[in-house]
C-alpha cells in the first residue's frame, strides 16, 4: 500500500501533522492510519513552501509558486497512540472505518453512509439513546430528515414512538411507516383536526395557575385572574357535594360565569349576589363569595370577558371531563403524531406539558408497580423545534421547560 504522507510533527497524545502527497486529494474529515492507530483529518492547507529561517540571499531566490507549494494535513487520533516524526501515513480502508462504527445488528440504527465514502454504514447504537439526544443544524440542513430516518430505524426495533409535532410536518410519515410493517397514528390537539385520536385533558388535574396560562390570561389580569380563582373553588365546592367531574368543565364555568353575570348585575350587596347566585344554583363558600363580589359588584364585565376565554377553549374540545388513555395512543412499533399544528402557543405548550406528564408518570407507575395508569415499554419522544418547549431560562419560563 502506498502512503499518502509523512508525519512532520507531532502535538500531545491525540494530534499530528503530516505533509500530504500531491498525488492524493485529501479532504477533512477523511479517515487516515499510521502503523498502529487510525483517525481523522481535521483540516488540509495548502501553503507555499519557506523553511523558517534562512538568509535573505536563499529567501529572494527561492521559487514560490504552485509547485512549490506544500499540503499539510492535521490528523487527530481517535486513540492516545500518535506516531512518530517520519513515519508514513495511509489512507485508511473502508472496512477499517466501518468497524469504528459498528454497533451489534439488534442495536443499530442505520442512519446513512458516510459522505467521503458510499459503503461505509453509519450505525448509532440503540443504547445511546436512552438519556437524551439533541438534533442540532441550521435551517434547511436536514435535522426533520434525520430524526425520520431515525423513527423508521426505531420502529423496526419494536420501539414506542411519540412525536411532538408543532407544524404537522410528520403527518405525511404514515404512509412510509406503514410500508415499513410498522403503524402510524396521528394524535388530534382539535376536534376539527384529521387524525385517528382525540387528546383529551380532564380539567379537574389542571391547577389554576396551568387554566390561565392555557386561555392566554394576561398575567396582569388580575380581575380575570380572581374570577378564575373563585370559579375554580366553586367547581371544588360542587364537585365535593357531587363527586361529578363535570363541575370542573368548561360547560360548567360558562353556565357559572353567566349566572356571576347575572347576579352582579342586580345586586346592592354581597348577600343579595349571593342569594342571586343561589337561586341559579350556584353554590360557593363565603370566603370566594366575597373576593368574587369585590371584583364583580360595579358591574359584570370580568365575568364577561372571562366567558370568551372559556369559549375559545372549549372549541378545541380537548379540556373535558376524562382524560385519552395512554393506551389509545402508545403502543409499540407505532409513531404516535401529536398534531400540534395551527394551535395557539400557550395551548401546544399546555399539552406537551401535559402529556409528557402522563407518560412520565406511566413509565414511573410501571417501574415501581405502583397501581393506576401504567405503560410497560420505554417510550422515545421527539421534540421537533424543542426550542419552543424548552427555551433558555433567561427567556421564558415555560411549563414545558421542567418536564
Ligand atoms: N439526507 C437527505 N437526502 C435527501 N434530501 C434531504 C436529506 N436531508 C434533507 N433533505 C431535504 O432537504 C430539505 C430540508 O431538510 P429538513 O426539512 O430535514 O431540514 P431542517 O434542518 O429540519 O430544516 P428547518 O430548520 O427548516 O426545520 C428537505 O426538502 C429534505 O427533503
Ligand atoms: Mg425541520
């Protein structure tokens, strides 16, 4: 085998340069060896050839032109093991490189072939995705590419597939995923939306707090804030007299917010809103009665604007009474689509919030056996544009953020 170089220096344990023979056309990131090690070119410069230090009357004469010139590459090892000054350098061979990327068949997923060279699989090993793996490149540079190729490559493992979707991007997978032998279900964030799966949240596991946030309540709202309050202590209320989820719907607080509505209008004092408010039905406890009647007592328009945030939450038709079992929408060898895509901001942030709370919760369930809701396989969640999930803290502090 001819070399291709010859190593000129060598820097610590990990790092050398070599000059390049004319002959070959080295290009960074190709694969070298030297007599025991194997690694590879992090850059190639071309540069005319001056040793550093000669007299003047040799510098001037000297030629400096194309012919003259040098190619030095600089080679990192993947090894501690440099060569020495003087020894030759090879181009390493494929089936060389490919080992450096072996991984057993059962763990392999096949992303692609090295660019520098057609025959050369690129395996990433199944177990090294068990923490975490983040996708990073500049726009248009293929990053929803290779997490498709990557879900295809999972689900012929068998694997459980969740991928959070913003702009609906993997919803055209289905098909390719079902030529695979594998299924594909997409999961709906609207009840307007195509899909096989509705999302649905049971509103009495939604803290008030996580209710302003989702109906896009200004945080300075404070009157709309407080209604919110005491409409929730009222669904606590009936729901602890009834037992019925219902107390915590949204149909419930649009009757309620009527009737505050109502009452407000026509009453002089907090008793009279109070027995107004009964006569409708509407039961609270003292404490909220009085913060309630404080915000609404010159006149109804909190109770008004609230009931517009409700409406629009409610036409989603995702915030009920029971929540989707993990079940309907988790199985294996199945891409689960969370179609996100054409919801407000706070919404999609609520729910990926949401349902990664869920399946956090299952998982943990399952390992510890603890009874309720479980799920008994690892489930792989992709976060497409996870930048809006989980943006620097120093910008915004989102739900998603934590979970
Ligand atoms: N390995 C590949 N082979 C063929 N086409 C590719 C490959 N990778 C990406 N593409 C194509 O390049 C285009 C951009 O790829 P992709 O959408 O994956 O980029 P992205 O990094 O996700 O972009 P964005 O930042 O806009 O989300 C697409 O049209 C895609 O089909
Ligand atoms: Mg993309």
């Amino acid at each position: 085998m001819e070399p291709i170089g010859r190593v000129i220096e060598v820097e610590g344990l990990d790092s050398f340069t070599a000059v390049i023979s004319s002959d070959v056309e080295l290009r960074k990131f190709e694969f070298v060896k030297w007599e025991d090690g194997i690694g590879y070119v992090e850059w190639v410069k071309a540069r005319p050839s001056v040793p550093t230090e000669v007299p003047w009357d040799v510098a001037s004469k000297v030629p400096i032109d194309e012919q003259t010139s040098v190619v030095i590459a600089k080679v990192r090892s993947f090894e501690p093991n440099p060569p020495r000054v003087g020894q030759w350098v090879y181009l390493a061979g494929d089936e060389e490189v490919e080992e450096l990327y072996s991984v057993p068949p059962e763990r392999a997923l096949h992303l692609g072939y090295l660019r520098n060279r057609p025959n050369v699989k690129i395996n990433l090993d199944l177990n090294a995705l068990v923490r975490h793996l983040a996708i990073i490149a500049a726009t248009g540079s293929g990053k929803t590419w290779t997490s498709v190729v990557m879900i295809e490559e999972l689900l012929k493992k068998g694997a459980t597939v969740l991928i959070l979707d913003p702009h609906g991007e993997y919803v055209p997978i289905k098909e390719k995923v079902e030529e695979l032998g594998a299924e594909a279900l997409v999961l709906k964030a609207n009840a307007e939306q195509e899909g096989d799966v509705l999302y649905t949240i049971d509103l009495s596991t939604v803290n008030t707090d996580e209710l302003a946030f989702v109906m896009g309540i200004p945080k300075n709202a404070s009157k709309l804030r407080g209604t919110l309050e005491a409409l929730r202590q009222i669904a606590e209320h009936e729901f602890s007299e009834t037992q019925d989820p219902k107390a915590y719907s949204l149909e419930r607080m649009e009757e309620v917010l009527l009737a505050i509505a109502e009452a407000s209008e026509f009453a002089r004092s907090q008793g009279q809103f109070s027995s107004l408010l009964k006569r409708k039905g509407v039961e609270a406890p003292e404490r909220t009665l009085s913060v309630l009647w404080s915000i609404v007592r010159r006149g109804p328009d909190p109770a008004f604007d609230l009931l517009k945030y409700v409406e629009e939450l409610k036409s989603l038709g995702v915030y009920g009474t029971k929540p989707t079992p993990i079940t309907s929408f988790l199985r294996p060898a199945t891409a689960t689509i969370f179609n996100l895509s054409g919801i407000r901001k706070e919404v999609q942030v609520h729910l990926v919030y949401n349902i990664l709370k869920r399946v956090f919760e299952a998982r943990v369930r399952h390992m510890r056996k603890v009874p309720g809701e479980s799920y008994p396989y690892p489930v792989m969640v992709i976060v497409e544009e996870a930048h809006r999930f989980a943006p620097p803290p120093s910008e915004e502090n989102l739900w998603t953020t934590g979970m």
